[in-house]
C-alpha cells in the first residue's frame, strides 16, 4: 500500500493515513487503501479493536484532495462518492469496534472518516470541520448525516453552513470527542481504551455495536426488537456461560468467540 500502513499489535490494529507532506489529503487511491485494509483486519480474528489516525503531528486528514478534485467532472465525483462511502460504511459496520486517534486537523473528508468511526480520541491540537460549503460542495462522505447524529441537528447545521472549525475542547464539550489526551499521549490513550474494550466478551460488543448502529436508521419498536434479537442470539454463546460463571466464581472470563 502507498498511502494507508497497517500495523497489528494484537488485538489491536492500527491503520494509519500517510501522506503527511499534504496533511494526509484523501484522493482516491488513499480511500481504496483505508477500504482494502479495513476488510483485511475484518478477516482477521485476532483483531478486535481498529485504530485509525493520520501521519505526522498536524493532521487526521485534512480533507478529499483538494487538487484532485478540482479536475474532476460529475462522473468521477460520483466516482469518488462510492469509494468515500464505502470506506465510510466500513469504519462504522466491521465487527471490529473502531476508534479515531485524531492528532491533528480533521477536516472535510477526514471529518467524516472519524465521524463514521465508533468512537473518537482527540489530541489537544486537533480541530474538526467540515469546510465543504466554502468550496461550492456539501460534505458529501456521511457528514451530513453522521454530524447531526452525533452532536444534534442545530449544532451540525451551524458547523456546516459557517464552515466554522472547532477546536478539541469544544469537540470534547459538544460531544464530538469522547476524550481529549495531550498528543504525546494519544496513541496510548486509544491502546489503553482498544485494549479495555478487547478484554470484553467481543461477539458481544460487536453485536451491541451492531444494535446502537441499527438506532441510527431504525424506529424505537424496530431498534428494541432488534436489541432482543441479538441479545437471545448471545444467551446461546458459549462467552455468556463464561462471563456469568465467571462472575460467580469470582474469577476473570476467558472469553473465546468473535
Ligand atoms: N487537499 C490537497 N492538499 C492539501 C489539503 C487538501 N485537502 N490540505 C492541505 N493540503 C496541502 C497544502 O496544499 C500544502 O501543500 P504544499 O503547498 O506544501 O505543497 C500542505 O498540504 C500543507 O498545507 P498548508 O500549507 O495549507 O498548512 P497550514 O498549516 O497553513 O494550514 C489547513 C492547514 C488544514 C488549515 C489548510 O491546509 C487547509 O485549510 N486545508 C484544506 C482543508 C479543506 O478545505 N479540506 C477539504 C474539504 S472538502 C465527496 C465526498 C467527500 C468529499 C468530497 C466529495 N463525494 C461523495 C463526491 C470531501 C470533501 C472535502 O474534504
């Protein structure tokens, strides 16, 4: 891979964006990247948790390559609409849980790319937006529907039509940022919360992640019958009968499915 690198630390995998001479700017070939590498680490079992981040100390991404685009007629910006989605649709579904190390700029494209991940760390120097309006476009990777989503439809619609950025603290107060780590102490903040989440019964998390995503597009009465779905699928696991019994023995779980 040119711009995406893979690194498997057991149970965790980090997949990094690398293109830091143009703060890790997303062109097409950096998305079919993140894409294959996310269905890599999906195959593989002994990865639980997937940690995305960018190169460098400045920038998740700084947003879709601006050179790029500015060539680019409506076909290939349809084009670049299904790699972006698809890229998207991965970071939010795979069975692994997903979280955005976000060092940096995160604007645009790599807005949404954290967006669409379960979760978000920040770094003190990270600054979210999406500037797409400023450019005759809209946020066409999920943002519009992820932002609102995520931190309320007033909220993303100010962000969207100002173009405004916003700094960590305020991801953190608007509920964009589930953390905010000095930058030196990032990666071992997401490790730590990767490695917290991977200790758990993971068929089970996957399968809450699979529930909390469904509430997303799904009614209450859909969502809930969903919910009790999954959760008659986990009474006939193998990791419930260990998490109980281990409980009751006063003992740690040694969880096996995924
Ligand atoms: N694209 C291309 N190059 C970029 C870039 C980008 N998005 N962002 C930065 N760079 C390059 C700069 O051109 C510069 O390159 P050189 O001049 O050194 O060759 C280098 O990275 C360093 O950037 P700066 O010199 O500008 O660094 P500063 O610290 O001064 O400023 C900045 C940092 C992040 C504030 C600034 O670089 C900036 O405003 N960048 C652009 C942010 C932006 O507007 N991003 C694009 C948003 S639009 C779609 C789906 C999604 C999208 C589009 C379509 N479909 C479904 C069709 C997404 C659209 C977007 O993301």
């Amino acid at each position: 891979m040119k711009y995406v690198k893979l690194s498997i630390q057991e149970p965790v995998a980090v997949v990094t964006i690398d293109r830091p001479d143009c703060l890790n700017a997303l062109n097409s070939q950096v998305f079919r990247e993140i894409s294959a590498t996310l269905q890599e680490v999906e195959a593989n079992d002994q990865v639980r948790v997937v940690i995305l981040t960018g190169a460098g100390d400045k920038a998740f991404a700084a947003g879709a390559d601006i050179a790029q685009m500015v060539h680019e007629n409506g076909k290939q910006g349809k084009e670049l609409a299904l790699l972006t989605h698809q890229a998207g649709d991965l970071l939010e579904n795979i069975r692994q849980v997903t979280i955005a190390a976000v060092n940096g700029y995160a604007l645009g494209g790599g807005c949404e790319l954290a967006l669409a991940c379960d979760i978000r760390i920040a770094s003190e120097n990270a600054h979210f937006g999406l500037p797409e309006v400023g450019l005759g476009i809209l946020p066409g990777g999920g943002g519009t529907q992820r932002l609102s989503r995520i931190i309320g439809v007033g909220r993303a619609k100010e962000l969207i039509f100002t173009c405004d950025q916003v700094d960590a603290q305020e991801a953190y107060r608007i509920g964009l940022a589930n953390h905010v780590v000095p930058q030196e102490e990032l990666m071992d903040a997401c490790m730590a919360m990767a490695k917290k989440i991977a200790s758990k019964a993971s068929f089970a998390v996957t399968m809450a992640k699979n529930a909390i995503n469904v509430s997303m597009s799904a009614d209450m009465k859909s969502g809930c019958s969903k919910e009790q779905d999954l959760l008659g699928l986990l009474f006939a696991t193998q990791d419930k009968q260990e998490g109980m019994t281990a409980f009751l023995e006063r003992r740690k779980p040694n969880f096996t499915e995924f």
